[in-house]
C-alpha cells in the first residue's frame, strides 16, 4: 500500500486531516460512518494510477478534532469542509467525487451547492430517508435511537438503528461491544479499530440524528443528474440505506449503478469496488 502524503486543513470549528495519493484530476473520497480516510485504503492506490486522490476523516472523527467537542453538526457544515478541500487541492478544476453512506449526503450536498466545482458525483447509499414515501416511519426510527442512546447507552441505541437498517423480515445483527484489538493485529489495523469504536458515540449520538434527517433539493438534484451516478451494494437490496438511492434514480430516470457487496462494500470487497468505481468515475 502506497504511503500517502499527510496534510491539514484548517477550518471553522474544526482541524481536518487528509491524505493525497497520486497525480492527476482531482478524486475526492468522502467516507461514512466511523471509517475515515482509512475506510478508502483498500482502493485509493488502485485510482491513484489516474486520479489525485484526497481522503481525509470528517470534521469530529478522532483525527479531525473540532474546537468544541459537543458542537452540533450537519450536512451543510460538512459539505462546505468538502468544498474548501476542493479549493485547496483542485483550485483551477472541477473534480469527481465520490461518498458512502453518510459521506454520499454529504456529496449530494456538495454537488447542489457547488455544481461549477463538480464535474461528477459518485453516491454509494446515501441515506436520505426523508424523500421516501414512509419517511415518517423512519424519522420515528431516529427519535427511537436518540431516546435509546440518552437512556441506556450506546449499544442498545446501536441495536435499534441496526434493526430499523434491516431488511424486513430480517434479523439485525447483534450489536456486540467489539473486544479490545488483539496483540496479534497489525499495529495499523489495531489503531483503525480502536478509532472506529472510540468514535461511535459521536457519530450514532450527532451524524445519524442530523444527516438522516436531511432532505436534499431535489429540483435542483433533478437539474444536475446528468452528473450523478446513484449506486447501492447488490447485496442491500430491500434494507433501508439501498431504498432512497434506488428511488431517486427512478424519479430522475437515471442510470441506477450495483456494486458488489452490500452497505460496507467498500470494505468487503475492494478490488471489485474499486474497480467498478473507477469505470463509473470515467463514463
């Protein structure tokens, strides 16, 4: 794996931290969940052959500090962070760009506000449950998980919004404390898990709540279709994050693009992810 090159960004209320590999066009990585920019090292040596490609941690992740800890967040803030890497790394050029999850919200955002700093969005199950026609039964979801996480903690929130993602019909998986990283990890990915759990309340407690609550402009997503690519893991179908990505294709009449795997597919399979991600960034 390519050792990417550090740097720091300085922003309102926060000190993001991002990686460049390669050389080229600009290719931005907008991560979900608690992965940050390590959520990306199974593809981004593999695009860096064409692209410049920045992944960085999100403003609040444990590399990425913000000035008040208990600051609340939101999609705007988070996407104009985005656009300030933009004018830092690619200030003469539109880029590509391409999120997951709680990232791809944040590309949608980015793509309406900044069409001339986009020149292609790549949103991997951004979920955006509000556009939904039962978008009441999941904004219900998300006051449960915030009632769960005040009143009993952190993982019994986490069973709730694990069971309220799952396909119906379907058991949730158990969400299980994972077990402090063992001696014999590799001291790379023993740090990774370590982050990825430490960050969990930050992101169940302030992401989840505000980003699953947003609702993007679709007239002014509709306009710009042209430029987005609306994907979702071939193995997700009928769970929650696969439906908004699926319905907004459809409403647009837009190609709707699988990729292998299902929510975490990035992670689960990142030679096929990546490479498929490089021919849809390329079309």
């Amino acid at each position: 794996m390519t050792t990417p090159t550090i740097g720091h960004l300085r922003v309102p209320g926060a000190n993001l931290r991002y990686e460049v590999r390669g050389s080229g066009p600009l290719l931005l990585l907008i991560p979900g969940g608690t992965g940050g920019a390590a959520s990306f090292d199974g593809v981004a040596d593999g695009l860096a052959g064409e692209y410049t490609v920045v992944s960085y941690d999100p403003r609040g992740l444990s590399r990425s500090p913000l000035d008040d800890p208990e600051a609340r967040q939101s999609v705007e803030q988070h996407a104009d962070d985005a656009f300030r890497l933009l004018e830092l790394l690619s200030p003469g050029a539109p880029a590509r760009v391409a999120g997951c999850s709680s990232g791809a919200i944040v590309a949608l955002h980015l793509l309406v506000t900044h069409p001339e700093r986009v020149e292609r969005v790549v949103a991997h199950e951004p979920p955006v449950v509000g556009v939904l026609p039962d978008a009441a039964e999941h904004r219900a979801l998300l006051a449960r998980v915030d009632d769960t996480f005040r009143r009993e903690g952190l993982m019994p929130a986490a069973a709730v919004f694990a069971a309220g993602l799952a396909r119906p019909g379907t058991a949730a998986p158990k969400a299980e404390k994972p077990r402090t990283p063992a001696a014999e990890l590799p001291p790379q990915a023993a740090a990774r898990a370590e982050r990825t759990m430490a960050d969990m309340p930050y992101f169940l407690g302030r992401i989840v709540p505000s980003f699953m609550a947003y609702t993007p402009d679709l007239p002014r997503l509709r306009a710009l279709s042209d430029r987005l690519v609306l994907a979702a893991g071939q193995d997700s179908r009928g769970e929650l994050p696969y439906r908004p990505a699926a319905f907004l294709a459809e409403r647009f009449g837009t190609e709707f693009v699988h990729f292998p795997g299902g929510h975490t597919g990035l992670t689960t399979h990142p030679a096929e992810f990546g490479e498929l991600l490089r021919k849809v960034l390329a079309a």
